[in-house]
C-alpha cells in the first residue's frame, strides 16, 4: 500500500494537488473548508518530500512535451518553503471567514509550485499567468475602493510583465525550437535573453519596476497581505536561479534594490508598507548572489530565500494581528502595544532578530552565505552593498517596525492579545527562525550545492569554531541599533506617504493624458483656424473671382489702349464682366472664342501627350 | 554665576525625575516624542563597547587578502571596522533617506483623485 501511494504521489505535480483541493474547498462548509485547506498544505509538504529526482510527467501541449515535473534540491528546497509557509499563514487564518480568500491563496501556492517544478518554458509560462490571477484575487478580496484600483494597477503591471516574458520565451522558441526551462536554451538568442530577463526581474520587483509591491500588497487583506509576501518575488527569484545563475547585470540590479528598500522603509510610515520594501531589501540581496553565481552563492541564495519566506510571514502575520485587534496600521497611530499584546511582541522580536541575521537564528546561518560568496569572488562593492544592506535592514525592520508599533509613545491602544489562531501560525514560524538557526545542517542537507557546506553544517562549526564572525555580526547590529537611537528625532513619523516610480503610471499617466490632450486640440483647433477659417474661404473666393480676374487682366491692355487710359469707363467694363461671370450670362462672341480657345488646349495637350 | 549653573542643573535633573516617573496613562496620545530612559542609553553604551572590547580575545579571519592594494579592503580588516561600519552605513541611510524625503514625501491623499 505505501509502494502504491509512493508512486503516485511521484507522478503528481503538488501544483495540480493544490489547485484542484482550491477548488474542492468552494463548495464546503465554513469549518471543513478551513480544515480542509490546512490538511491541503500539511498534505503538499508530504508529496514535496515524496518526490523523486529527476524530470516526468511530459503530457504533450502543440506539439512540445512539456516538463511538469523537474525535481531536483533547488526545486524541492522551494517546494517545501511554498508548501510549509502556506501552512503556517493558513493555521493563521483560521478566523478568516472569506470563502474566495482560501481558494485564491491556494490556486496562487498552487501556481508558484507549478513554475517552481516546471521544466519547460510552456508549462512555466502558464502557471506565471496563473499567479498573477490568483493573487489578485487576495488584494480585491479587501472590498474598498482603494484595494480595488490597487488591484487593477497590480494586474496591469503583471499583464504587462508576463507579455515581455512570453516575448522572450517565443524568441527562444524560433531560434531553438525547444522548450527546456536552462539556462543554455535561454542564452542562445541575446534578444530573447534579455526580455525574459525583465520579464522576470518585474515580477522580483526589481528597481524600477518595483512600486507595484509596496503600492498592492499592503492594500490586500490581512490573511492576503501574509500570503502574497511569500510568492511572488520568490518565485522570480527561482526562475533566476534556474535561468540567469552568474549573470553579472544581477549584482548591480541585486545592491541598487537592496539599498532602495532601505531608504524607503526608513521613509515609510504604514507597517506593511515598511515590510513591502523589506521584501524588495532581501530580494535584493538573493538577486545579488544570484548574479555573483558560485556554487556558495547559489546555496546561500536558495537558503536566504527559505529563512527570508520563513521570517517576513512572521513579521506580515504579525502586522496584520496588529490590524486585527487595532484596525490601525500606521505608525503614527500605533505604539505602546507591549503591555496589551505582548506574546504578539515577543514573536515580532524573534522575526526581527531573525530578519536581521542576529546569530543563533536563521537570518545568520543563510544571509552569511552569500556575503561569503561575495567576499571569495572579491566583489568588494558588492561584499559592501550587502553588508550596508544587512545593517539597513536592522534598522528599518528589525527595530523601527517593532520599535513604533509595540513601544515608542503610548497611545492608550488597550487592543487584547492577538486570537489563538494567529498566535499558532505566528509561532510555528518563529519556532522555525530559531529551530533553523540552532540546526544549520537541517537546512544545508535540503539546499543544492550542500556538498560545499560540509564543514559548516554543525551548530559548533558555526558558532563556536567561528566565534569572530558571530562577534563581529553583533558588534555591526549593535552600532545599527545604536544609530536608530541616536537618530530617533528624525526618523519620527509624519502623516505622509513616499512617491515611488508608481508615480509614472498613476501621476504621469494623467500628466501624459492631459498633455496628449492639450497638445492634440491644439493643433486641431491651430488647424481648424487655418484651413478651414482662412484658407478654404479664400480658396472659393479666388475660384469665384479667378475668370472675371483673368479676363479683366488680359482685356485691360486693350481699353487702356482704345479708351486711352479713361479710368472711369475702364472700371466700368470691370463692373461689367464681374457681373456677366457672377450670373454666367454672355454675349454669344465671348462664349465661343472660350470654347474655340479650350478646343485649341485640348488638342495642343492632345498632340504633346501623343 | 556658579550658583546659577548648579540652580540649572538641578532643575533639570528634577524634570528629567518628573520624566521618569509620568505613568504612560497620564501622557496624552497626541504627544510623539518618545522617552527612551536614561538606563537603557547606559545599557545600550555598555553592550556596545563590550561588543568592541571583544575584538581584542578573538582571532578575526582576514577579508580581502588578494586585493592588498584596496583600501576599503584594507580598511575591512580594521579593528572596530564591523562597529564604525554599523554606525556610518545606518546614519548614512537615515540621512540621505531624511534629505530624499524633502522631494519624496506627499500628503496621503496625494494619489486620490488618480486611476
């Protein structure tokens, strides 16, 4: 029995397990559905781990096989964090009652396992499309105003994103014809490199194309918003992992994000707006090892992304309790929450620690790695960016999101403690954060490239072998922390908002319309005057007046010579044919010499023609 | 005149007392200006100096070793550099995203009458 459901459980992609449960769970009822969805992901972290190395399930799709299942350690390393963490913010939504909000969430983890075990372009493609649906489904379920014009902005962008991957994806297709999700395949044709690059680096929320996070997810629900911060930006960061390890554009694009994030937390002054450029911050620094490319780096990367899902749900899950019970989300209105939600606060300060890298959590056994790999390779800018990078982060999640929400000004909030549900889901992930920093070797066994790590994989190697790199990590937090206290005044929060390169769509679009607008008219109504005020009217006059004109002037000579020179008798014969033109009324002579002399033009054009 | 010096210093050591012992109910919710006591700034010095004075019992492993003649390599393997590092990466952060806000901050309703 258990040979029969191993095998089966080998030839089905946990994404079709997921969707296909998404939509089992619609029609039951409340409590079954909330359990059902539970088991579902408690279940998808089973089949991840029952899948066997190497590529099948290959159902033909116009003519391609396609790759549903390409397993391997850097697929099943995101397998398990997609399946895990979606466990964890499903057990912390147990309140939820949204009967759309569990089945979105699972079709959208469901989508991201589908890209993430995808081996062709077909099947990657799809699912990316996917993701992009489901997950907007998490910002609308909000129901406002705001969340519905967010949602349409996000849907946009990623529209936009997907048409400049599929771009790419065709070109690769023309210039190979194969599918294979590899790097080889993909670097065949430079163009068709290039828009798949950006199609992905706009799902990463990459700079510049990186306001659509901070602008969407914090307008999605409470359960959305601890959802949506685990999927997206990984799943791109997979993709890159798979398609651009070592390509030397990433480390720039990875230390300008992971700077970009900073200054914007310390500016922001929502708590999840400051946890959306956290995202872009940690991005940032995956998109950084990724571009460095060793064999170290890529580990690390594949491990930061695993710590880094782990502690922002936690830091997510934790701002929206903070929601829940104060239906506050600002800075400014938040503050002395210790006293009434205080468990909330201690799990928010493991998340903290742990998003810092503070030693003894997951934050320093996985971010380390890829500054390591930084330092081998002797990027020395990159080596600095990530540190400033490492230190930034310290200040604007690891003490200003704690510091202005539980401490700072009392501001008589006496919200209870956050529900049971959400302290469980809360706790299963900070019980990860320190579980994972306490046994390195857990993690390093799962990850690709482990056989490098062996050295480090023991909580001695670490933290007693390498006691300088734990001393020196605490001095760089502690002086962080100091500079926060230090520069308290200033970073006191204004009722303000931060502009973004979302500005070029939201402003810019109107500014661009308005330009259009003034610009076109403009020279509608310049070419309104001219052609049809000025000249048609004079066009008819002179066609009205040209015969009388020319005649006059080809008979004037004649009076003047016969009439000599009487002015009034001459002006008199004008009035005359004016008038005999204006009615059309000749004297029989003047018609036929007309005649006789168009007679004489047609056969003079007739005999030149010929 | 050092009669005047002292009369000022006991009056201010006497608010920053009156400071200490204000319960949180009494401050008004409208006031956001954190207090932040004068022994967590002695904590905070404390811990922060150990963490240097730590430097001197530990063997820290050389950064950079092949690029001799950089000198922020150099400067890596300074003693106190991850301290002085924390320090200047934080302030700085703070300062240029204090000197960015002058252009990048609008009011909250700033984006409202937009699509």
């Amino acid at each position: 029995m258990r040979i029969i459901t191993m095998t089966l459980l080998n030839n089905i992609p946990p994404a079709f397990l997921l969707i296909i449960g998404a939509f089992v769970l619609l029609i039951l009822p409340a409590r079954a559905r909330k359990v059902g969805a539970i088991a579902l992901a408690f279940f998808g972290v089973y089949a991840v781990s029952q899948l066997v190395e190497g590529s099948n399930v290959t159902p033909e799709f116009l003519g391609f096989d396609l790759t549903l299942l390409r397993v391997d350690s850097t697929s099943k390393s995101f397998g398990y964090i997609f399946t895990l963490s979606a466990f964890g913010a499903l057990i912390f939504s147990w309140s939820e009652r949204c009967r759309l909000q569990n089945t979105a969430a699972l079709v959208y983890v469901g989508s991201a396992l589908g890209v993430v075990f995808a081996g062709d372009m077909i099947s990657w493609y799809l699912f990316w499309e996917l993701m992009a649906i489901s997950s907007t489904f998490l910002i609308l379920a909000r129901n406002n105003k705001r969340s519905r014009l967010a949602a349409q902005r996000y849907i946009l962008v990623h529209l936009g994103g997907g048409l400049v991957l599929l771009t790419g994806i065709l070109l690769t297709i023309h210039e190979t014809g194969s599918i294979d999700f590899t790097k080889e395949n993909i670097y065949q044709n430079t163009v068709a490199k290039n828009f798949i690059l950006i199609g992905i680096l706009i799902n990463a929320a990459a700079v510049p194309f990186s306001s659509w996070l901070p602008d969407a997810y914090p307008e999605s629900t409470i359960f959305g918003g601890v959802i949506l911060s685990a999927y997206t930006t990984k799943t791109a960061v997979y993709t890159l992992v798979r398609g651009f390890p070592g390509e030397e554009i990433l480390i720039p694009i990875g230390c300008i994000m992971a700077v970009y994030g900073i200054i914007y937390a310390l500016l922001e002054n929502d708590i999840r707006r400051i946890l959306a450029y956290s995202i872009i911050n940690q991005v940032g620094f995956m998109i950084c090892g990724i571009g460095i490319g060793t064999k170290l780096a890529i580990a690390g990367v594949v491990a930061s992304t695993f710590c880094s899902i782990i502690y922002t749900s936690l830091l997510w899950m934790a701002a929206g309790a903070v929601m829940y019970r104060t239906n506050k989300s600002k800075c400014t209105e938040l503050g002395g929450l210790y006293k009434t939600m205080p468990i909330t606060m201690v799990l928010v300060m493991i998340g903290a620690l742990a998003v810092s890298g503070a030693p003894l959590t997951s934050g320093f056994i996985s971010k380390t790695l890829i500054t390591a790999a930084a330092e081998h390779q002797n990027y020395l800018w990159a080596w600095l960016a990530l540190k400033v990078a490492s230190a930034g982060i310290m200040l604007h999640t690891g003490i200003k999101f704690p510091f202005f929400v539980f401490f700072n000004v009392d501001r008589g909030l006496r919200s209870k403690e956050a529900p049971r549900a959400m302290i469980a889901g809360m706790s299963l992930m900070a019980f990860l954060c320190i579980y994972l920093g306490l046994n390195p070797g857990q993690l390093y066994s799962i990850i690709p490239n482990s056989d490098i790590l062996v050295e480090q994989v023991s909580f001695y190697a670490i933290y007693i072998k390498h006691f300088d790199h734990v001393a020196t990590k605490f001095q760089m937090l502690l002086f962080s922390g100091l500079s926060f206290f230090l520069f308290l005044p200033m970073l006191k929060r204004t009722r303000t908002i931060s502009i973004d390169f979302d500005w070029f769509y939201r402003k810019g679009a109107k500014l661009l319309y308005s330009g259009i607008d003034k610009t076109f008219n403009s020279i509608n109504r310049a070419a309104e005057h001219i052609v049809i005020k000025t000249f048609l009217p004079s066009l008819v006059k002179f066609i009205i007046n040209a015969p009388a004109s020319l005649t006059i002037m080809l008979f004037r000579p004649i009076w003047e010579e016969s009439l000599s020179a009487d002015k009034t008798n001459i002006k008199k014969r004008e009035q005359k044919i004016i008038s005999q033109f204006s009615s059309g009324t000749f004297p029989v002579a003047y018609s036929a010499i007309f005649i006789l002399i168009f007679i004489a033009i047609l056969i003079f054009l007739g005999r030149s023609l010929s | 005149m050092a009669t005047k010096k002292k009369v000022t210093r006991k009056n201010t050591t006497t608010n920053k007392a009156k400071a200490k012992t204000k319960t949180p109910e009494e401050t008004s919710p409208a006031m956001d200006n954190p207090y932040i006591s004068a022994s967590f700034w002695k904590a905070m010095w404390i811990i922060c100096s150990i963490s240097v004075l730590l430097e001197f019992f530990i063997h820290r492993h050389k950064h950079f070793e092949d690029l001799e003649s950089s000198v922020l390599g150099n400067i890596s393997n300074w003693f106190g550099f991850y301290g002085m590092f924390g320090l200047i990466a934080c302030s700085g952060s703070i300062l240029l995203a204090k000197g960015l806000s002058v252009f990048l901050k609008a009011n909250e309703d700033y984006y409202d009458d937009t699509p």
